[in-house]
C-alpha cells in the first residue's frame, strides 16, 4: 500500500494566530497563560552544559540581555503573524528603529528615507546619525522617481513607514522593495499604523520590518516595546548590536505583549470598522476641510490600499475648517477620547499635532515640515462606533 499523503495544511487566520501562534505546548509547568520568567541570569548543571550552549548544540539563555524565555516566546508570535523569520523585541520601538539602522550602517553610508515619518525617526536620521558621518536623503513619500534617483553607491536602506504618520500616505510595497532590490540596498519599513493584520510587508518583498509594539500590539497603553522582524540573517545582525547596547525588553512588558496579542485580530478588526465609519462621516461633514484616511475613495493612494490591505488601520487624521484655536476647541471639546499621546489601544486617543508634537515651532516652521495647525489625529478605539461619531459630531457643532 502506497504512503498515504497528508493534504496541505491551510494557514491558520489571523485570530488563531494571535491566540496561539509561537506557543509551546506544554508550556512550563503545564501553564496554560506564559510563565513571567523574572530573572537576570540562568544558571548551568555544569562546564559541558555551557560549552553545549556556546557551540550552539543547545538552545537555551545565559543572561538576561541576551534574551529570556518569555520574551523568545512573544518574539515567536510576532514571527508568526508576520510571516517572518525571525522577531527580535526590544525596550521601545525607537530602541527596535535606532539598533536597527545602527546595525545596518556605518561611517560614510547612506540613507534614504521618505518625509512624513514618525518625527523622532526622522530626528535620529538627520541629527543623531549626521554626527556618526552617516547621510541622510529626504524625498516626498510617494514619489519613486526621488526616491531611485536619491540612491548613491554608498547607499545601504530605504526607510519608509506605510501608512505614514500623520497623513496616512500609502507605500506601493511591491514597487518600493523592487527598487531596493534593483540597487541592491535593504529595504525597511515602519508597519507600526498598518500592523500584521492589515498588511504583511514581507510578502511584498521588503526586507526588514519595524514595530513599536507599544502600539496595536500591546493594544492597552499599558507597556513599551519595539520589534523587528525579517530574516534570521538580518534579524541576527540586530540581535549582535543589541546584546552590546543592552536596549533589552523585560520579562513582564514581553508577558503583556503575549496577552495584549492574544486579542490583537479582535481588536484590530473593531477599530478598522470603527475607523472607516468615523472617516466617512467627518468626510461628509460640512466643517472638515480634508480626511486622511486610506480607506476613503478620495485618498491618493486608496487603490494601492485596497490592493496590499487587509483593513485601513485605526487612525484617522482630518483638517477643520479654521485655525490653531478651532482645532484645539474640537479636542477640548470631545467627551469620549482622551487627549493623549500615542494610538493602538482600546481607548480612542486625540490630539492636535501641532501642539502636541510640534508646539516649540511656529506656524511656518510646521508647515514647512507638512504640519498644518488644523490638523487633528483620531486614534480610534474598540468603543461603539455610533458613540464617537455622535461625539465628535457635538464637538463639531459646539466649536463653529
């Protein structure tokens, strides 16, 4: 009788991967929730045992900043839902971004990164790496003809985030990481808005993604974590550098991870509907001058979106009809966000960027930069959709 055959296995979805994806079974201790491994150093039975783990024979810690078993296991669901090879965490997503490239350059290279990026990326481009004689090309997110045409033969990464904060841009993926490839040059993108749900870049053909899992993956507001994700050639290139520089995750922000994750697809679902609802009736709205929102059949790039997407991500940023004052009178005047840094979590957050990121600059100096002072970003929560439109429809209508 011939072997029989096993039928492929489907992939599991994108709930099932969350709940269980990179999870051991049995877990120590026969624990169904991950143990909090709280400790900074293991120990061995013996010299033949560390020999074992030096030689690479056994898999397993020596000290606290060179991993711990609750962060392997976070790291290993991220490696699923991202179709990865590897996930390495680190204390904050600005840690992941900042070993990351540190790794990846070196004195007399250069970089290319699109504007409309996260303002302390860009930050750590053009002032931290500037001192390092490391270069820094700036082009309009979205232009490709720029962005090949800013390639040097000293050029290492393209660095893009997709969708871009705070205007939602949207990178053609595929394009992007065709252009690195054709030159040779690593590609890397900031996925913290689009998160695994909605957009995996790896598939697209990127070759290093970035996280702040402080954000949708964590999915409370209650932990600090980075992550970086792609091939284990790569991802163990970063993981030299930061067992150097000691930008470690700790065992219990890694455990909130793991139980921030396990409701990560539920959430993110929620707050994609959430959020096309809330854009679509501020882009009917009389007082709104413009909604950036890629789910919108007005956005520029809502083709490549509905392409590349799985859902249009939980932030929503929209002009007002007015100035500095009118936007601020429609956050103050909202009852259900809190005014607050960040995005990502089951609370719906507001804020006016131009206060609360780019306050020290004045009007000119943030317009230049792409800030206008009307501008508002809405980081939609799990509440009830209808709630946060009746909402902000009364912040409207109390503010003009």
């Amino acid at each position: 009788m011939a072997d029989r055959v096993e039928p492929p296995r489907k992939p599991m979805g994108p709930s099932t991967l969350s709940v269980h994806g990179g999870e051991p079974r049995p877990k120590p201790a026969n624990s169904l929730a991950t143990p909090i491994v709280q400790t900074a150093t293991f120990t061995f039975a013996n010299t033949q045992e560390l020999k074992d783990h030096f030689d690479g024979k056994i898999d397993r810690v020596e000290y606290g900043r060179y991993g711990n078993p609750t962060q392997k296991i976070a790291e290993a669901k991220l490696t699923a839902l991202e179709g990865a090879g590897d996930c390495l965490l680190f204390s904050s997503g600005m840690a992941a971004m900042t070993t990351a490239l540190f790794a990846m350059l070196s004195r007399g290279t250069h970089i290319v990164v699109t504007d409309d990026s996260y303002r302390r990326t860009r930050q750590f481009l053009n002032q931290t790496l500037h001192r390092y004689g490391i270069e820094v090309s700036t082009v309009p997110a979205g232009d490709y003809e720029a962005l090949e045409d800013a390639i040097r033969p000293t050029t290492r990464v393209l660095l893009s985030e997709s969708p871009t904060n705070p205007y939602n841009r949207v990178l053609d993926l595929e394009r992007f990481a065709a252009i690195g490839r054709k030159h040779r040059v690593k590609t890397v993108i900031d996925a913290t808005f689009a998160t695994p749900y909605n957009v995996r870049p790896l598939e697209w053909g990127v070759d290093l993604v970035m996280h702040s899992a402080t954000k949708y993956l964590g999915g409370h507001n209650d932990l600090l974590a980075g992550a970086v994700l792609g091939s284990r050639e790569i991802v163990d290139a970063v993981r030299g550098l930061q067992g150097i520089t000691g930008a470690i995750v700790d065992p219990f922000a890694a455990y909130l991870l793991i139980r921030g994750i396990k409701t990560f697809a539920l959430r993110m679902e929620r707050q994609n509907t959430n959020a096309q609802a809330l854009a679509e009736f501020l882009a009917g709205h009389p007082r709104i001058a413009a909604v950036h929102y890629p789910g919108l059949a007005t956005h520029r790039e809502h083709d490549v979106a509905k392409r590349q997407m799985r859902g249009f991500g939980g932030v929503v940023s929209f002009e007002v009809r007015g100035d500095l004052d009118a936007a601020a009178h429609v956050v103050d005047a909202c009852t259900i966000p809190h005014l607050a840094v960040s995005l990502g979590g089951v609370e719906s957050l507001i804020e006016q960027p131009a206060i609360m990121s780019f306050y020290e600059l004045t009007t000119e100096e943030r317009l230049e930069i792409g800030i206008k002072d009307n501008l508002i970003r809405y980081s939609v929560g799990i509440e009830d959709a209808d709630d946060l439109i009746a909402d902000l429809a009364q912040a409207l209508d109390r503010t003009f």
